[in-house]
C-alpha cells in the first residue's frame, strides 16, 4: 500500500521484508499485536511480528497496538540512523552508545 511519495505503508507484517532503498517506511501494527513483545530498531532493520530490511532510510513510522500492549518494549540501538516515529504505547530501551548522530526517536 502506498502513503505517498517515495514511501511505503505496511499493515500488520507477519513475514520478512525487503523495503530496499525507499525513503520512508510506515508500519502499521494498530490492528495486530506483537507476540513477542518486543520492537527492535537498527540501521538496517525494523524486527516485530516479522522484519523488515532497508539498505537506506531517511525516516520510518510505527503504529503501535491497540488496545496497547503492557509488555511491549521497542530497544532502539545498533546504528540506528534515521528519525522514527513511534505512536502509541511502548516502553522505550535506547542505547545510547549505538546510535549514530542521525537517528531520532519521536515517541
């Protein structure tokens, strides 16, 4: 599903992606849950119900769960670096030693 230019909406992902080299990506995990709980944010990679590969990202959206999840974490690290834009409730783990100057986290 297209969100606009250059960009990619995606609704409840349950397989592994290649998103390539678009500039913007948004998951919609509104409708679905995480079973594992857990939301991991790299440099190349959005892992959750599935994952989702990029080579280059200038940003990214996550819709998350509703009702939301109490359990769910989101651990933003590993050279993260794009802007990310989280909507909804989560927990948030950033390590901060692995994140490069241009990732940003709007939560």
């Amino acid at each position: 599903l297209k969100a606009g230019s250059g960009s990619l909406l995606m609704e409840c992902i349950k397989s592994d992606y290649d998103h390539g080299s678009n500039p913007t990506i948004v998951l919609n995990y509104g409708p679905c849950r995480i079973n594992n709980g857990l939301l991991i944010i790299t440099r190349t990679a959005i892992t959750g119900v599935g994952r989702t590969t990029f080579s280059s990202l200038a940003s990214g959206s996550v819709i998350l769960p509703t009702p939301p999840q109490d359990e769910l974490v989101t651990t933003v690290g590993n050279s993260c670096d794009a802007q990310w834009t989280l909507t909804g409730d989560t927990s948030i783990e950033i390590k901060g030693r692995e994140v490069n100057s241009g990732c940003k986290i709007i939560a």
